[in-house]
C-alpha cells in the first residue's frame, strides 16, 4: 500500500546478511512492526543497531520488551496496545472525548466539555491552574475557530475545552459536576 510513496522492502531482516544486500545501510530510518515475536523483534533491532541506522522506531509490547529493545539501540519505542488501553481507559467515563498521555509519568492533554461548575466564567475567573492543578490551553465554541486560552476567555455549557495537567488531577477536574 505504501510502495507508491516509501520505499518499501520485504525480507527477514532478522538476518543481517539480509538487511545489508538489500543496502539496509543506506537507510535512514527504520520501523520494527513485530510485536509477538520477541526474539524477531529484538534480533532485528540488533541488526539494524549494528548496521548503524540513525533512527529506529520499534513497537513493543510490554515495557520489559521496551527496555530491552532501548538497552540494545531503539531510538523510539511505542506501546501502542499499552497507549490505546490507558486511552480507553480515560474515555470510557464518558467525560473526556479525547485523551493524549504524553508522559509515562502522568503530564496528559485532554479534550473535554466543561464542568457545569466552568460554565459562564473567564478563565481569569476560574484559575484552574491554582485551584484544581490544570492548565486550559484552549477553547472550541460552536462555529467558532479554534481559540487558545487567553485569560478573558469565556468558558460556555456548549463549548469543548483542551486542558493539561498531570492525569489524576485531569481525571478529577472532568468529574466535577
């Protein structure tokens, strides 16, 4: 699907005679897409470690396999079942619509309507950063552009909020009744 646009090759690269007849050195990036198979997954990043390519994306499944794909050389590694369960997770309260973690120790970006609590006050007003530890970034009113938050931003019932924060606290300021 993608050969029309990437250059695309197929091969087991767990051998790394394989990697380096295909002219795997030439590459300037890498994605390793196996996730089952551990000992393909890490033999594969091995090789492309040692035929020196300068970015290497790999997808692990657990965090153990994580650390070992970044102990022996990953410059990326993502968790995408890990990531779309903690997602999940957090949308599943039906509070949040949107929810992005963006640390693994607990800073996230979330999308949410506004606590009725929110509704009718300027951000200046509300201080949410002092009073529930998050940080609205910015404001989507209905047919309105995108605005971001600016302290005489007025917070609407119908609007959706973009808010940071650390994710405990997220989690309680969108419970709020």
């Amino acid at each position: 699907q993608w050969q029309s646009r990437l250059p695309v090759v197929q091969a087991d690269a767990t051998s790394a005679e394989a990697l380096e007849q295909l002219g795997a050195t030439d590459f300037q990036a890498a994605v390793v897409g196996v996730g089952t198979a551990l000992e393909a997954s890490v033999l594969i990043t091995a090789n492309l470690v040692d035929l020196g390519i300068g970015s290497i994306w790999a997808k692990a499944t657990s965090l153990e396999h994580g650390s070992i794909l970044k102990r022996i050389g990953a410059h990326h590694v993502v968790y995408p079942e890990y990531d779309a369960g903690v997602r999940t997770a957090h949308l599943v309260g039906g509070k949040m619509l949107d929810y992005i973690e963006m640390d693994r120790k607990g800073f996230s970006v979330v999308k949410m309507r506004p606590p009725k609590a929110c509704h009718g006050f300027t951000l200046a007003e509300l201080d949410t950063r002092s009073r529930y530890g998050v940080t609205v970034i910015g404001v989507l009113s209905p047919g309105e552009p995108f605005e971001y938050a600016a302290p005489q931003t007025r917070v609407d019932a119908n609007d959706i909020i973009i808010v940071s924060g650390d994710a405990e606290l997220l989690e309680q300021f969108a419970q709020m009744p």
